[in-house]
C-alpha cells in the first residue's frame, strides 16, 4: 500500500486507531475523529497526503450520533486533535463547543458567514440531503407505485418494504425527522411518524446503508441521502434517485480544532487544506453540496437526477432548533418508536 494513503481501516464501518492514545504526541502525527464516510475520507487524505507528505493522519470514523457519544465519554481526556466533517447540529452541543479552540483556516474569508461559527470554532465545507433511493427492479417485481414525497411512503403497499436510519446514531436520520417535525409541526409530525413506522422493514445506524441494501435488492425503498444514490447508480444498481416534492431536510458537514490537541501546527495544516481549491474540487466529485470554491458537480450527479442548484430542492433548516431539541426528540422517538 502506497505510504499516501496514511488511513488504518477495519470492519464494520469504524476505523480503529492502531496508534496507542499516549500522553504525547509526534511531531508529524495528528488524530482526526470523523463521520465521513471511508471512501470519501481515503480520496481526502491521499489527496492531502501529497501537499504535507510528513503529516501522518490516524482516523477513527463512526456515525454521527455514536462518534458524539465517544468525545462526551472521552470529555475529561480528549483523545484526538480535531473534528472533521460531523453534523452541525452535533457540534454546536455547548459540551462539545467547549471542547473547541478557536481557528480562523486560511481562506475562510471565502466560506458564506452562515456556514462559519461567529466565534471561529467550527467551518463548514459540505453537506448531505435526505432522499430515497427507490430500486426499479423491486418496483417492478412487486408491482409497487414509484414514489415522489414522504406522504406517499404512508401508502400500506409499502409494508415492510421501506429502510431508514435510526435517528438516535445516524446524523442521516435525524435529520430526516427533525425536518419532518419542522416542516409538518411536532403534533402532526410525530402522528406522520408513527404512521411511516408502520411501513418501515427496519431502521439501521448508518445513514448510507439503507441505499446500499435498497440496491442489492433488500427492500424496494431506502430512505437515505442523496449522494450515495448518485455513487449507486453511477455503479450501474437499478435505482431511481427521488427527492421528495416537500423539500429534503439537510445538515452541514464541519470541522474544528480541539483545545487539548497534542499537535495543533499539523492538525492546523489539514483544517487550512479542507478551504482549498483542491479540496473543492474534490468535494464537487463527492458530495452534493459544497461552501467550497471550486467544486464542480460532476455530470454524474445531473444524469441521477440531481438539480443543478441544489438549493431549490432543500428545505429550510433551524439548525438551532434541531440542535436544542435533539435530546428531547431522540429520547421520544425511542421511548415510541425505536425497534
């Protein structure tokens, strides 16, 4: 394996550090904790790999809500020198801002005000929006309607066909229900909850594998986001890419320095990198949304059927709402509907 690559992976969608967590750290060596997903993480940092070649990144990945719940634990004694792409309705918990030092990157002065924390603790660079990966395939063998919004995923001919993420560890799923809960209000939002339970095969952590079990042919509907719908059919899976006609929810992916970082000069390094022109470039390739300049969405994306202004599609998030509430939320939808 080239020495570019600098990522240690293992199974089950975590990435566990090889590195002992010692009081200390090496010059040229960071830790980075992430919810990005691998693939996306190993084209970043092969990429970074080439500019700051001496910079060793060890990753630990998990979902969002699981990788929140391992710096809480780890408050008393942070383990590692920065966030990379976490949703920003985890970041901005007062638990986890606290945690933060502030940073200004270079080149953040590019980057909308409404995507930079006003006291510098935390930037955006990407995002992600609900949509549903919808298996023509199943469709069709199950002579099932295609459908095009959330109210038509109510309709019983669904039963046991539908996938989601669990909103309690997925930054995927809460969003999805927080939107939800914004768009129809929380008493008609939580009726409209229950009601999609009732079609529901089964909810999962992660917010990109109701996609990839929809396209192996699991379940006829994955409730997922939109750019892993993009990398499946760009795969050659039978799937229709649908965003609902009632907007997708959304959440921004951002970044931070840690107050205890053992190495704040390299791990300041990557953050600068991420607001690069290169770094947009990629995340163009990569993600459906950028803040980033120099992205481009690839052709792939308009022939899934993504728009080419995003914007239009998306719902208008309180990302302060979803943040305050996520506790109250997440505790209700499992006290009711979590199986």
């Amino acid at each position: 394996m080239k020495h570019t690559t600098n990522i240690l992976f293992a199974a089950l969608a975590i990435i566990f550090l090889t590195v002992s967590f010692a009081s200390f750290a090496r010059a040229g060596e960071i830790t980075v904790y992430t919810s990005l997903e691998e693939d996306d993480v190993k084209v970043y940092l092969q990429t970074f790999a080439k500019v700051e070649p001496d910079i060793k990144v060890n990753v630990l990945r998990l979902s969002t809500g699981d990788l929140g719940a391992r710096m809480l634990a780890e408050k008393s004694n942070p383990q590692h020198d920065m966030i990379w792409g976490w949703a920003v309705t985890q970041m901005v918990d007062p638990r986890i801002m606290e945690l933060l030092d502030p940073y200004k990157p270079a080149g953040i002065d590019m980057v909308n005000t409404k995507f930079v924390d006003p006291g510098n603790k935390w930037f955006a660079t990407t995002g992600y929006f609900a949509a549903f990966c919808v298996n023509t395939e199943v469709l069709k063998q199950k002579n099932l309607p295609t459908p095009s919004s959330w109210q038509d995923l109510l309709n019983p001919v669904y039963k046991g066909q539908l996938i989601m993420p669990n909103p309690a560890s997925s930054g995927t799923g809460y969003l999805q229900v927080s939107s939800l809960l914004q768009m129809r209000g929380e008493v008609d939002g939580w009726k409209f909850l229950h009601e999609l339970d009732k079609n529901m095969g089964q909810y999962i952590k992660s917010g990109s594998k109701p996609c990839k079990l929809t396209r192996v042919g699991e379940y006829a509907i994955g409730v997922s986001y939109a750019f892993v719908g993009v990398k499946s059919i760009d795969k050659g899976f039978p799937i229709k890419l649908v965003i609902p006609s009632e907007g997708a929810g959304y959440e921004m992916e951002v970044s931070g320095l840690m107050k205890t970082s053992k190495n704040k000069t390299d791990a300041k390094k990557l953050l600068d990198w991420l607001l690069t022109k290169q770094a947009g470039a990629l995340y163009g390739e990569r993600a459906a949304m950028s803040v980033v300049p120099g992205g481009v969405q690839p052709q792939k994306a308009r022939d899934a059927g993504l728009p080419a202004d995003v914007s239009t599609v998306l719902y208008n998030m309180d990302f302060d709402w979803s943040a305050k509430n996520k506790s109250r939320i997440i505790t209700k939808w499992k006290a009711e509907i979590e199986r």
